[in-house]
C-alpha cells in the first residue's frame, strides 16, 4: 500500500511557526517552564514537518480531493 499524504489547510503550517516561537519566548525563555516549552516546541516542529510533507506529496487527483473535501456536499 503506497503512503498518500492528505492535503493539509495552509492555517497548520501558520499555526505551527507562530506556536513554535510562542513556545519558545514566552514559555520556554520567559516564564522558565523548560520541559513544557521543549515539549510545545517539539510538538510544533513536527506539526511543521507535516505540513511541508503535506505541500511536497499531497495529490491533486479530482476524485481523491472530492472526498477530502468537508466543506463540500457530496451528491
């Protein structure tokens, strides 16, 4: 079976730099929660490494975005 990467919204891929930096300003350097804030960064880190995997290999076949697709009504 051949890995099929899921288109993902470009909202991910904002949510995961602007939570990484987040992360580590306030939560890693400022407020001094060293673990908590590796670990929120770490978490944002592959959330952005989903969503570059999701740019290179997402597919773009018609039918396979159809199903995909929430926000359409299937007929």
């Amino acid at each position: 079976m051949a890995f099929k990467a899921a288109p993902l919204p470009h909202e991910w891929m904002i949510t995961s730099i602007i939570g990484f930096f987040v992360a580590y300003f306030l939560v890693y350097r400022s407020l001094g929660y060293f673990k908590w804030g590796a670990a929120f960064m770490a978490l944002f880190i592959i959330m952005f490494i989903a969503s570059m995997v999701s740019m290179s290999n997402a597919t773009t076949d018609p039918d396979d975005l159809e199903v995909l697709a929430v926000h359409y009504k299937r007929r």
